[in-house]
C-alpha cells in the first residue's frame, strides 16, 4: 500500500501571544518575534498530517517561507509510509541548506509521523517504536524575581506536582551575589530529591567564572540536586569536558546538541552529564531518537526540551518523551494562549505531569478558523 502526498500548504504565524508558566514578562517579550509556520501535508487518500517549523535563528519569516516551498515541491508524490526515501528526496532537494535549516525537516517529518500513525490508526509513539510510559513528569520554569518569591515559587511548583525546576540567571544585570542568594533560596525550600537546573545562556565568558559561582554556591551547604545547563560556549567541548571534571554539581548540553554527530563528539568528550533535547533543533524526531541511543550508550541522562511552539509541536516532543526508557522529566510550556492555539487534543495537563492519550498520530485536531485568522504575510 502507498499513501503519497498531493499537496502541502503553509500557514506562516507569529507568535505574538507567547504565555509559558514561570517566564517573566521580559522573556515573553524577547521570544515574542519568533516565526511559526504550520505545515499542512495532504495525501491522495482522505489522511491529512501537520508539522510546525519555528525559526529560533532571526531569519525572515520570507526566507523560510522559500526553504519550506523549496523542498515542498520535491515531496510531491513521496510515500508517506516510506520516510526513509522521503527524507533521502528531502536532503537532496535541499542539500546546500541542510543545516541551517535542519527545522525545516524535522517539520516535514513531523508531518510524516503523524500521517504514519493515522493510517495505522496508532498513536505516533507506536510509529516511533513504542512507549514506555504515557504518564509524564515534568519540569517547571520559575521567574525572573527575588530570592524570597522565587522560593515560595518553587514550594508552589511543587505542591502542584512539579518534579523538576529549571531557572534563569542569564541577566548580566544582577550582581553574582544577587544570583547566589536566589539560587540558594530555591535549593533550601525544596526537598533534596528535586532536581534545579540553572540556565546560563552567554553570562560567564570563562569556565573559572562558572567554577567561582557554584564553589561559593556549596561553600557552605553540598546540593547534590543542582546542575548547570550549557555554562559555555556550544562548541566548546574542550573547555565542557574540563568544565565537567572540575565543576561540583552536573553539566547540562542543549544548544550543543544539535545532530547525532554533534552528539557523538560529547560523548567522546565527555563533556556532559545530561543533555536537553529539542526535534527542531537535531531535525526531526528520527534523528532526536538516534541521539537518545547514543545517551543511553554512553549513560547520558535525556530531557526532552519543547518552551516554544503551538500545541502540535508540543504533542510530538511529549510523544518523543514517551518512547525514552528513563527520561528527566519534560520542559513543555504553554506556548499560546488559549484563545490563539490552532489544535486541540493530543495530551493533558494535570498539574505537574502529562499525559498522552492514543489516538491516532499525534492526536491533534485542527481548528481551521483560529489558524487562518492568525496568518501573517510574508
């Protein structure tokens, strides 16, 4: 049996209504010009599959628009039930461009993945080899604010059923001081078991900063429950492994991990205890699960990794969640407000956990009307 595509439409969006639990205000604003454009992938039988591409690069929404009708034109009549030969047909029609927009890809699979299901009418996380669990942990972002409130935060989070909790000190505004007492706040409200991750982003120029921050940050009390996520340069492996020997709490990679090549060189390295894994980044959910296999090899520890994109694009990294033996628990936000998400379905949130349902594919319903009004020119 053959099920071929027939046509493929975009709906370009911006995300002007950006919510996720725990940003602040200045972090919603400075996400709030990412591109969004929802693939429409319509095949000769009644079956219709969807993806989502955001460009996180600054690139005109225009030139992605041509990356994505570039590449459209040549899956025009691909199997869907076949994606082995749609991406080899995809790579070739887009070679020069791959990695710069290896999103676009994972877009087309995402598509893919979900038409897969549908017509085996399982839930996507069949098509990706099974599930281990449908039932989720997942991981809460807290605000940007003072040491206290950012304690009582993280006390709330995890009476809700937050398993984790991730925070940012990338403001090179505050004073290290400032960082530390808020950092130690959060630590000394929780219990031991769950887990802070801190994101750095570009703040230290240095590993003797990163080292100079978390020694006074123990200096008094040990916290074996804190790690540091991408605390230097992306392709700096070198300097994450010395990093990694030296540092007293665990190491955490996200834009480092770009591609299951990407992701052998950290292994090599030695430059990771954990990593955070997002489809749109390694492009797509087939090479998100080569890079698992490398981790579970290597005994490096996975979170899937989703703050941004419509509900879509946030079913396909809880279905990736799903099939990972021992995953961290899950970054998924709240990326549109309600009256602004286009799809429905797929998964429920219930306090600090997800939970996946089985319909068919990504068990996504598209609301027509809301997504239309949304469209942007290009």
């Amino acid at each position: 049996m053959m099920i071929k595509v027939s046509d493929i439409q975009f709906y370009p969006i911006k995300l002007n209504s950006v919510r996720r639990e725990g940003l602040s205000a200045d972090l919603v604003s400075s996400r709030s010009s990412f591109d969004l454009v929802i693939v429409k992938v319509i095949t000769d039988s009644s079956l219709v599959g969807f993806g989502e591409v955001i460009s996180r690069s600054g690139s005109s929404s225009s030139g992605l628009m041509n990356v994505l009708k570039a590449s459209a034109k040549a899956l025009i009549g691909s199997d869907i039930l076949n994606p082995n030969a749609m991406g080899r047909t995809f790579d070739d029609a887009i070679d020069d461009i791959r990695t710069t927009w290896s999103a676009v890809g994972a877009a087309f699979e995402m598509a893919s993945f979900d038409l897969m299901g549908k017509a085996r009418g399982v839930p996507a996380y069949s098509v990706l080899g099974g599930q281990y669990r449908t039932n989720l942990e997942r991981s809460a972002l807290l605000a940007d604010v003072a040491p206290e409130e950012a304690a009582l935060q993280a006390k709330k989070r995890i009476k809700e059923g937050f398993c984790g909790l991730k925070m940012s000190i990338r403001d090179g505004n505050r004073s290290a001081e400032q960082d530390l007492n808020t950092v130690l706040a959060v630590l000394d409200a929780v219990e031991s078991d769950i887990h802070l991750n801190v994101l750095v982003g570009n703040k230290w120029e240095n590993a003797e900063q990163v080292t100079s921050f978390f020694s006074s940050l123990l200096s008094d009390s040990f916290f074996g429950n804190v790690s540091v996520e991408q605390p230097l340069s992306p392709l700096d492996l070198d300097g994450l492994a010395k990093l990694r020997e030296i540092l007293p709490v665990s190491v955490v990679l996200s834009e480092s991990v770009s591609s299951p090549d990407a992701m052998v060189q950290i292994a090599h390295h030695a430059a990771a205890d954990r990593i955070t894994l997002n489809i749109s980044r390694v492009g797509g959910l087939s090479q998100a699960q080569k890079i698992v296999h490398i981790c579970d090899a290597a005994a490096i520890g996975v979170s899937v990794c989703a703050p941004v994109g419509s509900r879509l694009g946030l079913s396909a990294h809880t279905h990736l969640a799903s099939t990972i033996r021992d995953p961290l628990p899950i970054d998924i936000g709240n990326s549109l407000a309600p009256e602004r998400e286009p799809f429905s379905g797929g998964f429920d949130m219930m306090g600090g956990r997800l939970v996946l349902g089985d319909q068919p594919g990504l068990g996504v319903d598209l609301n027509e009307d809301v997504l239309r009004a949304m469209v942007v020119n290009t």
